[in-house]
C-alpha cells in the first residue's frame, strides 16, 4: 500500500517460484467481505433499518456488487487480453494472463 516497489518484488517473486501472477491465498477476499459487512452494517444504522435489512444490504454487497460484478468483470477484461493484448513471438515461451489474476486486479480496484 505505502510502498509499490516491495509490493512489485513480492508479485515478481510469487511468479518466478510458482509460475503465477496471481495470489494463491483467500485473505485479501475475506478481508473485503468483512470491510463490505461494516459498510453495510454502518449503512443499516445510519439509515434506523431492521436486521433483514441488514442482511439484504450485506448479501447485496457481497454477492452482487463484489461476487457477481467482477466475475464478470474479470472474466470480460480476461478475454479481451488473452484474445487481443498478447504478443507472440519466436523463442519465447506463451505467455498469458491467468483469470485469478484478472480477478486480483479486481479485488484491488475494489479496495
């Protein structure tokens, strides 16, 4: 967050050892879902609602906006570079952007 050049050196680490762009565990997802059920939960006070409301608001955020939008998202911006953002080129192995990473670049635009 406060220093792009050691988040750069951690990304490029994770895909020099296990050949992935993208991260491998859920916390990042699971700390979005929490922030997203404050919201809601701050959301739900601010405006004196009931508790189903609550819910309402928190499966909304989470399974709609969050879920559903960048799954769609990712996967549309997924194959647009994979179909046409991709350089091929002799001697150099196939190179291409992997969905999870398309979904991570979501997750970060979400934050």
């Amino acid at each position: 967050c406060c220093a792009p050049r050691k988040v750069y050196q951690l990304t490029v680490y994770r895909k020099d050892t296990k050949n992935q762009w993208a991260r491998d565990d859920p916390g990042f997802v699971v700390v979005l879902a929490l922030f997203l059920v404050v919201s809601a939960m701050s959301y739900s006070i601010c405006l004196g609602t009931s508790w189903g409301s609550f819910f309402r608001a928190a499966a909304m955020f989470i399974l709609v906006h969050f879920l559903l939008c960048g799954c769609v998202v990712a996967t549309t911006f997924w194959l647009i570079c994979n179909r046409h953002l991709r350089v091929f080129s002799y001697g150099h192995p196939e190179q291409a952007v992997e969905w999870l990473y398309a979904f991570d670049i979501h997750c970060n635009a979400f934050f």
